[in-house]
C-alpha cells in the first residue's frame, strides 16, 4: 500500500484474454462501485489499457522467467 501526497494508493491489473470478457466484468464491477456509500469519499480512476504497467509487468515477467530457468 503506498501512501501518495498523504493518500493511500491502491492498483488492481484486470487481465484477460478476451477483451469483450474483460469490458463484462468491468461493467458488473463498476455498477457495484457506484452504489457504495464510499463512492463519494473515494477517487476511482479506470485505465483500460494501462500501456506502462503492461510493460513493466511484462519486463518482470521476463526476468522471473529466466531466472526460474537457471
């Protein structure tokens, strides 16, 4: 849990092999979001495709991967 500016951060990564399954579920998702009573104390920010940290997923991935070969 990092603490930014004096607020907690959180990061949730959806990933999916099919896009249409993942836009399903982010549909269900975000209308149980929206009848939250902290909804209104809590910024929600949606990136739909994170290009960053797919790449840097991806990069330790890589690095996991060779190093669970040696």
């Amino acid at each position: 849990m990092a603490k930014l500016v004096g607020l907690y951060r959180y990061q949730l990564l959806l990933l999916s092999a099919k896009r249409q399954g993942l836009h399903k579920l982010l549909d269900i998702l975000l209308s149980q979001i929206e009848k939250l009573k902290l909804t209104k104390k809590v910024r929600w920010l949606l990136d739909v495709n994170p290009v960053d940290l797919y790449r840097d997923l991806c990069s330790a991935y890589a690095v996991l991967r060779s190093y669970l070969q040696t």
